[in-house]
C-alpha cells in the first residue's frame, strides 16, 4: 500500500486523537510532543466539525465553531513556533533557518484561510483541509524529526555534566518510580565521566561502568514487576534491550582515546530506550484504564501525581481525581438513561468549574511569583485543557461518545499529564 494514500485516508477520517497518532513521529521532547498533540487535536476537532456539517443544511454555531478552532490553530502554531525556534538556538541544533522558513510558511497559509472566512467564505474544503492535515504530518515527521534527532545533540551529550545539561531530552512516562529510576541511572553514568575527567583514571572508569550494569539489572526487575502488576505487554521486549545497553557499556573493546564518543553513543542509547521502548510502555496512557476502573479511593491514585513545592496545588490535584472517582461512580450506579444524562451534565459541569477554579489559583501564584518558570506556557496550558473539557463536554451531551471510556481515560490522562510535567517545571523548584 502506498503510505502517502494511506496516510491521507487516515487525516480525511480522524476524529480523535488515536485515529491519527500512529502517523505523527514521537520526537522524544516532552513540551514538543505535547504541543504537536495539541496542534492534531485542533485539527481532527476541524474533522468532526466538517463531519456535523455535513449531516446539517446551514448550522451558523457550527461554522462559527469551524472559524474559532483555525483561530486557536493559528495562535497556538504561532506560539509552538517561537518555543521551537527559541530551544534550537539555544541548544545551538542545527536547522534554524529551514525551520523558519517552514514556520512562515505555515503561519501564511493559516492566515489566507482565516482571511477567506472574513471575506464570506463559511467554510473549509475537503481539500483545504487536507492541506492543513497534510503539513502538519510532513512537518514534523521530516523537519522536526530531523533537527531534533538526537544524533545532533553530540556535543551537548559529550559536554553534559549534570542531567539537568539534557534534562529536556529525557521524556518522561508519568510513573514517577520509573521517571526518578532512569534520571538516576543518567546521574550516576554523568558522575562516572566527570570523576575520570578529574583523575584520568580509565581503568577506574571501565569498573565503574559494571555498576551502571548492575543498575540496569536492578531497574529492569523493578519495570517486569510493574509489568506484571498491571498486566502490560513488554516484558521480553524490555529484558532484550536491557540486554543490549549491558552489553555495550561491558564492551571491553573500548579504548581510551574513544572515551567522548563512547559517552555520546551511550547516552544515545539510554536517551532513546527511555524516550522510545519505556514510554511507550509506561506511559500513563496505556494502564490509567484499569487504575480507575478498579480505584475506590483517591489514595489508590495518589501515587502517580507528583507533588509540587506547593502543598495546597497538590491538594487540588488530588480532589480534582476524588472529584473524578465519584462522578464515575455515581454514572455506574445509575438506573435510567434519564438519570445517566443528569449526572452527565452535572459532573462534567463540576469538573470544568473546579478545573477552572484551580488553574485561577495557580495563575495567582505566577502573578505574585513573576520569575517562576515557563509561566507563559503554562497560562496556554491551561487554555487548553479547558477548551479540552469543553470539548469533552459537548460531545458527551450529545451523546457522541460513550461516556465512560472519555471519563476513564482522556480527563484524567489530561489532568495527570499537566500535573506531572507542566506543573513540575513551574511549581518544583
């Protein structure tokens, strides 16, 4: 089958995220990858839109609808854009100026279209909207697969001394024991590079590099323990490439004038196991299911929010799931559909209010606290999982969705992924 036309089959008919992430390269930097999801997601919302449209003669809320998600496209690009050129040129990667280029590019394309709709054009083409599809997937499987390789982070890999060096290029599952086990591993390997660089001592360093072995022995009896525990699929799959990274940190070929390519090849290979196989496996997506099918209590939950240094955020953190686990709870004993509906449109109600009233509670910290980190970013954020719940929202009132999966699974993913990265950057010191 030729991919192109598949590829495209699959961006005509998208109407969730799931139908079209297989399509979309992971480039392994969290803010990236979230940002290129958020961007997917505003455009299989166009999707849906065009798909409503199609079954209505004239619905004006519809195509006003169609106007407001290009508008936050464009808005969001923009700001995606300037986190992306800001990121190459300080970690000095290569591409900069194809990047931007592409950006223009986009970002005038995206203008024509609202442009069109100013002048009286109501709404988007099938063909329009292929276009639109289209760059999104060739962008960032090409130019930003591309420049963010990690083939072209050589230098700041050989130079790092400290994980926070490449913090940005570890991507994180949302399991904290796992996350807190692979930042570890990076830790002590960086220490074994800068003790040598203090004594020379490479016969030292060749013992030393054994206990990363060791490591790597005892996380992996940790994550086959996980896996069991929560019936995931992998475990062979682990233990062969845990194989591997043994056998290339015990290669005893190794000679001392390769020292620095040798960190650099290495770190490649954690880099990529943590970012590719433990993500994909690990990742909060791919077990919160169960965890809230089978959860009573929000304590069986507490576990996978990391904390902040804010102990009032973690509280709300923690009452938004309570909040969550009740809602489903009271769905699950209803009686009637009528019933179904009532808690339906209160509960998702509820949620938006107390989202929105905690993400207020926040953004009056960054204001009192200007110099926190990523706080721009971190206001978007928030937009975004509003217009989420939003979105979540009318489509389970009218009844579009079958609602238990959308509350299993997309609200608290939604919510425990913010908490655990975005509010990291902002709220941990």
């Amino acid at each position: 089958m030729n991919d192109k036309y598949f590829n495209n089959w699959i961006m005509q008919t998208a109407t969730t995220w799931d139908d079209i992430s297989d399509i979309i390269e992971c480039v392994g930097i969290n803010f990236i990858d979230s940002d290129h999801k958020q961007l997917a997601n505003y455009l299989v919302e166009i999707n849906r839109i065009i798909i409503d449209l199609k079954s209505n003669k004239v619905d004006m809320n519809l195509i006003q609808q169609q106007k407001d998600i290009l508008t936050k496209l464009y808005d969001y690009a923009g700001a995606h854009f300037k986190r992306e050129e800001k990121m190459i040129s300080k970690f000095k990667l290569g591409g900069l100026s194809v990047q931007k280029e592409q950006h223009t590019k986009i970002l005038i394309m995206l203008e024509s279209i609202l442009d069109s709709f100013s002048k009286g054009n109501t709404t988007i083409t099938e063909d329009l909207k292929l276009k639109i599809l289209d760059w999104l997937v060739v962008h960032i499987n090409t130019y930003d697969f591309n420049t963010y390789n990690l083939e072209n982070w050589s230098s700041q890999l050989s130079e790092a001394k400290t994980i926070k060096d490449i913090l940005i290029l570890i991507k994180l599952s949302g399991i904290v024991s796992i996350d807190k086990s692979n930042k570890k591993l990076i830790e002590h390997l960086l220490k074994i590079f800068n003790d040598y660089s203090k004594n020379s001592d490479f016969i030292e360093l060749k013992k030393s590099m054994l206990s990363i072995s060791d490591e790597l022995k005892k996380n992996l009896e940790n994550e086959v323990e996980f896996i069991s525990k929560y019936q995931l699929k992998g475990d062979k799959l682990q233990i062969s490439e845990h194989d591997k990274l043994c056998e290339f940190i015990n290669n005893e070929d190794v000679e001392e004038k390769d020292l620095s390519k040798f960190k650099v090849d290495l770190l490649v290979l954690i880099l990529m196991h943590i970012s590719k196989v433990d993500y994909q496996l690990f990742n909060v997506d791919e077990h919160i299911d169960n965890l809230l099918l089978y959860s009573s209590t929000k304590a069986e939950i507490d576990w996978l929010i990391k904390k902040t240094d804010y102990p009032e955020i973690d509280e709300q953190h923690i009452n938004f799931v309570d909040l969550l686990l009740n809602f489903t709870h009271e769905l699950n004993e209803a009686n009637s559909k009528e019933e179904l509906l009532e808690i339906t449109g209160k509960g998702t109600s509820s949620l938006i209010k107390y989202a929105r009233d905690h993400f207020e509670h926040e953004e009056t910290i960054m204001k009192e606290k200007p110099n926190l980190p990523g706080i721009n970013e971190h206001k978007i954020a928030h937009n975004n999982i509003l217009d989420k719940l939003s979105q979540i929202k009318y489509f389970v009132d009218n009844q579009k969705v079958d609602v238990f999966p959308i509350l299993r699974s997309k609200i608290l993913n939604l919510w425990i992924h913010h908490t655990n990265s975005v509010d990291q950057i902002t709220f941990k010191n």
